[in-house]
C-alpha cells in the first residue's frame, strides 16, 4: 500500500472544537455501544492500513479489532478499534473507519491510501471526525451536546450520552438522558437536514406514528422524542404473526398514500453484481452456488417487469417498528424513514423477509432455536402475502430483492454464509418455478 500525501489528509492530530474531549480519551471511547465480533487478526493488507494510521501519528500499532462492517454506496466501511504506543510508552486507544472506493472529493481530516498493485483506494478517518457527518462531533461528548440542545430551547442539567446507532457516513443516532427528559439526536448529512424535520413532520400528519421532531440544525442534526412501544425485535415470542403482519400490511398501506417528490434509497436488487464480485472472492468454495443464484436473480427480475411507484418506507424490518409490548400486533411507531420516497412496495416487503431471516440465523447460532423458529415462521407467513395481493407481479419482483437482500446480508455479516446462500437460491428457484406454470397454462 502506498500513502497518497494531499492537502488536509494528515490532519489527525489537530486540537479538539470547544468542549470536546480530546481523542486520546480512551473511556468515552469506550462507552460507545458498537458491535464487538471476536477479535480477529486482520488480513496482511488490512493491518498494513492500520500500522501507517498510527505511524501518521507518530505511534505504533500495538493491536487492533474490527468492530463494525457497512455497506456503503460504492464499497465497505469498516470499524477498528487500535491501541496505539508512543515513543515515550504511553498507550492510547482510538477508533478508525476504513472506506473502500470512496469518492475522489477532498474532504478534511482523511487519510487516503492506494493499492499499488489493484489502484483501490481507501480512505481513513479518526472517529467521531466522520467527513460526511460534522455534527457527530458534538453529539457524542456531553458538554458539546448539551450545547446542541440549549439551542432548540432544551436545557439539561446534565446529561447522558449512548450512541444507539451509527452508519459511516450516511447517520448516527445518541440517545441523550437527563433528569428533564430523554431524546434522540440524528446526525445526518447537513444538506439533508431541513428536508428529513419536514418529511418525518409530514408522515405524523398524515398518521403514520413516526418520531416527533423536536427541532433541526443546518450543521446536520435533528432532535426526536421517544416513540412509546418496544422493538418488534425484541418481542419476537410474543408476536401473532396473523394480527402483527396485518398491522404491518396496514403501515406500508398508510405509508404508500403519502405523498412523496422524490425517489427512495435505490433498491439494493441494482447492486447485484457488486455483490455477487464480493462473495466470490469471500466464499471461493461456493463459486458455483454464487453463481448459479446471481443467474437466476437477473433471469427473474427480467420477467418480473417494473412496479407502479408509490411511497415506501425504504428500508422496513421488525427492528424498525415499535409495537405495544401489552398488544404486541399493535404498531405504536416506526422508525428512520430517511430512505423514503417513491419507489416499489416490493422492496420493503424483500426487506421485512430478508431481515427475519438473518435474525433467525443470529439466534439459532446463540443457541436460542426456538426464537429461531419463530423468525422464520413469521417470514414464511409474510412471504405468503406475496401471491395474494392485488398486484400481480409483487411476488416475482419481491422474490429476487429478498435474494439479493440475503447476499447483502452474508457480506456484511460474515457468517452464515452457507444457509443464507441455500434460502436465497430457493427464493428465486420458487420463483422460476411459478413462472414456467404460467406460461404452461
């Protein structure tokens, strides 16, 4: 790997905004609750990155572990916790992304690396100094964010702080807990502020139970109040799955009468040869299984044609729906609709299956085989509704989203690669199926 030198890309090290810890705080590191897989050597390129990381700040690498795996719209974004040493023996810790192909814009406070021999480049940057969030700075230390909320007219005494999501570069999410009240801020990209405080607006007017926005900043944030309810996820064994996926079926009803100007997320079903190049490389013993499914995929949503547009929801899954713990079936909120906008039903209904699917892996790997079981029941009675509704193409266009989605899902997770390649082949091997009958009758 060779390092690309440019203007403002060695800017680590430069003294912290107002109120802001400084970096080498290792326990406000420390309290952000981001996923911690088994620590894991790093392949020979990977550490490499990370060693010149920590010589760019005059330390060494003492140790580091992957945290986090992203999707992001042209590659991946990784989390790595480093432990670092000076020269003098004092140890630090820090927390890093590694962007892969990112874009070429110069943006401050990055460190870019190219590949000598592929020409990939990657990008690196010091966490919370996220270069498309400049807000998350001051969202994740106390003194800054008590700032942030005096100035919609909150004013805590002190104040709490638990990063409850984070998506390089797209958004993160901080609960903020004081003795007055609780209430989230979103940090977001700045040009998107303004329009997502008047989207989530909108969708409470016209009933569907999304966050309250208490307030926005053109620097990229916007604060929320809590939805009442708990997670469907959580509550999985207390689930109908008959009333729950009726009052699902409700929401995306609601959802689709809103009216939207803009298009949503792009379907993940147009990435499919980014990931089937991906998986290849990751799983070589299943070449001809990533292959064979990446045919059949294409060969589907050839037939399956284009949807009427509607207003979707954009990324729809049991963690993002609250119900009434007490009523479970009833859906008291939904969350992060900033994927919204016009686009086809069948891509959240894809989502909603794909997602339960995965979980049911996640707990039957932790040994919990009967909320397994429960997953994927509910998903195979929502893959039911596909056929039954009014329009009769939904079903052969959701079949290859909800495959693509299960590649997507093998890519970031890492695990469970052989059952999420054998659920994604039968979806579309369904499918194909059902398409000979038609043209035989």
């Amino acid at each position: 790997m060779g390092l690309e030198q440019a203007a403002g890309m060695r800017n680590f090290s430069r003294p912290a905004p107002p109120g802001l810890a400084p970096w080498a705080d290792t326990e406000c590191m420390r309290e952000q609750p981001l996923t911690t897989p088994d620590r894991t050597e790093p392949d020979e390129a990977t550490r490499g990155i990370l060693e010149a990381v920590a010589e760019s700040v005059g330390m060494t690498l003492v140790a580091s572990r992957q945290l986090t795996l992203e999707n992001t719209t042209r590659g991946f974004a990784s989390g790595h916790e480093l432990e670092l040493c000076s020269n003098a023996g004092a140890r630090e810790t820090h927390i890093v992304y590694l962007e892969t192909n990112p874009t070429k814009r110069e943006r401050e406070g990055v460190l870019t690396f190219r590949d000598e021999e592929s020409g990939e480049r990657i990008a690196v940057w010091l966490y919370p100094r996220d270069p498309e969030l400049p807000a998350l700075p001051a969202a994740v230390f106390p003194e800054a964010a008590t700032t942030l909320l005096r100035r919609l007219g909150l004013d805590p005494s002190a104040v709490t702080l638990t990063v409850v999501a984070y998506r390089p570069g797209k958004r993160a999410v901080v609960r903020v807990e004081a003795p007055e009240f609780t209430v989230f801020l979103k940090v977001v990209r700045p040009a998107v502020a303004e329009d997502l405080h008047a989207r989530y607006s909108l969708w409470r007017l016209e009933g569907v139970p999304v966050p309250r926005s208490l307030g926005w900043s053109a620097d990229g944030f916007i604060a929320f109040a809590p939805l009442a309810g708990t997670e469907a996820s959580q509550l999985i064994a207390d689930l109908q799955p008959g009333a729950f996926l009726d009052a699902i079926d409700d929401l995306t009803a609601r959802i689709g009468a809103i009216p939207s100007a803009g298009a949503a997320r792009k379907s993940l079903a147009e990435r499919l040869p980014w990931y089937l190049d991906r998986l290849l490389a990751l799983l070589p013993e299943h070449t001809a299984s990533i292959t064979r499914i990446g045919e059949a995929i294409a060969r589907v949503r050839e037939r399956a044609g284009a949807a009427t547009p509607v207003t979707i929801h954009g990324d729809l899954h049991v963690g993002q729906v609250f119900v009434d713990p007490q009523h479970p079936s009833r859906i008291t909120g939904v969350l992060d609709i900033d994927t919204a906008g016009l686009g086809d039903p069948a891509d959240d209904a894809a989502a909603f299956y794909a997602h339960l699917v995965v979980t049911a892996q996640h707990h039957r790997s932790r040994g919990d085989d009967d909320t397994a079981e429960k997953c994927l029941f509910l998903a195979e009675r929502a893959r039911d509704r596909w056929s039954g509704r009014a329009d009769a193409g939904f079903a052969l266009r959701a079949r290859p989203i909800a495959a693509t989605h299960l590649l997507g899902h093998i890519l970031t997770s890492g695990a469970h690669g052989a059952e999420l390649l054998a659920a994604a082949e039968s979806l579309v091997a369904g499918a194909l199926v059902a398409g000979a009958q038609d043209r035989s009758v």
